[in-house]
C-alpha cells in the first residue's frame, strides 16, 4: 500500500467529510448533509467513527431555540488527510506515467 494512505478515512463518505472539513475552520453539520447528500443519521455515525479516531472535534452551540452542530478537523485530522491526499496524488501520478 502507498505510504500515507488511510484505509480508514478513503471511505467515500468519511473522504466526502474530511475533504470538506480541510479548507475550513468549522462547517456546520446541516452544510455537510446537504453538501454531501446524506441522511443525518448515517452523517453522524460516520462523524462519530471520525472523532473516535481522533480525526474531527464536535462543538455544539446554541442561542435561544436555536441549535447547531460544528465539525472541524484536529491536527491529527488534517494531518493525515494532507497524508492520504498525497498517497492518492501519487497513486495517480504513476497511473499517468504508464500510459
């Protein structure tokens, strides 16, 4: 396997969250649901397994009635997506390189 590649986070929805979560400092639950176009359940178990693993931090606020959940990458997050990213960008650039 290429160095760097995360098993754990090439799964299409957990690469879908992370790969929204590195440009930013938080994003809010909702915008991951309908960014991704999932359900909120299946959303919060992938987002559950990701804070397991010590890859995301959860925040939640509120004001008023009004209640919303925050996601963000940890270091370690980020770190090992700029890792897998990498892993990937080599994956492809050999692919190209024998054609």
């Amino acid at each position: 396997m290429e160095e760097g590649f995360d098993e754990f986070i090439h799964v299409p929805a957990r690469l879908s969250i992370v790969a929204l979560l590195a440009p930013a400092e938080w994003v809010e639950f909702r915008f991951l649901r309908e960014t991704i176009g999932t359900s909120d359940s299946a959303l919060s178990k992938q987002i559950t397994a990701l804070q397991d693993a010590g890859y995301v931090t959860v925040r939640k606020e509120r004001s008023g009635t009004a209640r919303r959940t925050l996601i963000r990458l940890t270091d370690q997050g980020r770190t090992a997506f700029a890792a897998h990213a990498a892993a990937l960008e080599r994956i492809v650039a050999a692919a190209r390189s024998h054609t």
